[in-house]
C-alpha cells in the first residue's frame, strides 16, 4: 500500500500541477493588500487561500487526479494490476490528502515570509494562532469536499465534468454563503469556517461527511463494480 502511495504520490508531483497551483497563489497575495497588520493581512489571505486554492484549486487536483487515468488510456493498465481496486483508490485519495496538506502548510509559509518582507505591523500570536485554527477547519472540509470529484471523474471518464463542476460548486458555494442556511450547503461550510466559523453546527459538519462517504465509497464502488468494458 505504501509503495502504491509513493508511487501516485510521484506522478502527482511529477506533473508540476501542485506547482502551478501554488504559484498562481502565490503570484495573488501581492494583489489588494487592504490591511498592513499581521492579523488582517493572515486573515484576508487565508481566505483568499480557502475560496481560491481550497475550493478550485483542490478541485482541478482531484479530478486530474482520477481523470488523467481515463486522458492517458492508463485507465485499464491499472484495473489489470494484481491488486485490490480498492487499495488503487486509497492509494490515490492518500496521496491526494498528503498533497493538499502539503500545499496548505508551503501556502502558510509562504504568507509569513511575505508578511516580513512588506514589514507588517501589530503581530500578535494569540489572534494569528486562532486564525490558524480557523483555517486548519477550513481546509478539513475543503478536502473532504474534494472526494466528490474523483467520483465525478471516474463516472464520466475525464476531465470535463468534474472541473466543470469545481467551478460551479465554488460559484453556488460563494452564493450560498451569504445566505441564513448557507451552513447547511456544503460548499459553504469552508469559506464560513474561514470567515464565520460561529455559523457552522453539527449538521454543517454533516453535510460534509454526506459528500465525502459518497465520494470514497462511490469511488471505490465505481472502480469495483462498474462497466469498463469502453
């Protein structure tokens, strides 16, 4: 199972998509830079990770993830492997979990060198250290909403519908949050988490956990069960 971890977990980074994401982010943070104190500049930012690299970002990664497979014709080269099929989607839910964390953390870094270099004023570790939390939350439900499109990907076999369909999450998702039940439409719950955690309950947690069960075992259950005879 490690070996298999290892292995997409190269062909993840081995495309530089990880890359491209982070820089596109990166390159982001130097626009509307509206506050000049640590904790305004960590929270704008944050939430600007969130809605950008959370909700799109991670999308476009977990669908190329599954979808590459049908782009590439690789698709039936790993159905023919001598494993679990089960194991080949764990495999690459892990590696795809290990990226976005690993994304979140170099993002994170990246937001405190670049508030040294414009010489923010007023750091306070107590306020940064809860917009961490804030974000740590965000990014919990950010990824568990990401299963869902691997699943997407693996019903239409490709790219299209599930990027498609990342974009129009995150557009319904922007909308919805604005809204009183905005706390219940999944794709909100991260921007709140982010912005207004004090709205988000037990069934907003729910809603998440809903998406990502059906994502995993739809997933898996695709991979196991489903006609691959095309």
């Amino acid at each position: 199972m490690w070996l298999m971890i290892e292995v997409e977990l190269k062909k993840i980074w081995r495309s530089r998509l990880p890359i491209y994401l982070f820089l596109a982010f990166a390159i982001l943070l130097f626009f509307h830079i509206d506050s000049h104190t640590w904790s305004g500049f960590i929270s704008e930012k944050l939430n600007w990770f969130t809605l950008v690299m959370g909700m799109m970002g991670f999308g476009i990664l977990s669908s190329w993830v599954f979808g590459r497979e049908y782009q590439d014709q690789t698709f039936k080269d790993l159905l023919a492997l001598p494993v679990s099929r089960n194991q080949i989607v764990g495999a690459k839910l892990i590696s795809l979990t290990i990226t976005e964390v690993l994304l979140a953390l170099v993002s994170i870094g990246w937001l405190f060198i670049l508030g040294l270099i414009l010489h923010l004023s007023a750091f306070h570790a107590a306020v940064i250290l809860v917009l961490l939390e804030r974000f740590a939350m965000s990014m919990i439900a950010a990824i568990g909403l990401t299963y869902l499109f691997p699943l997407l990907a693996s019903l239409s076999k490709g790219l299209l519908m599930p990027i498609s369909m990342s974009f129009a999450a995150l557009l319904i998702g922007k909308i919805m949050a604005a809204e009183s039940i905005g706390h219940y439409f999944p794709w909100s719950i991260p921007m709140l988490l982010s912005g207004k955690p004090g709205v988000v309950n037990l069934f907003s947690w729910l809603a998440v956990i809903v998406v990502a069960g059906i994502g995993v075992l739809g997933t898996m259950s695709w991979w196991t069960r489903g006609d691959h005879t095309d």
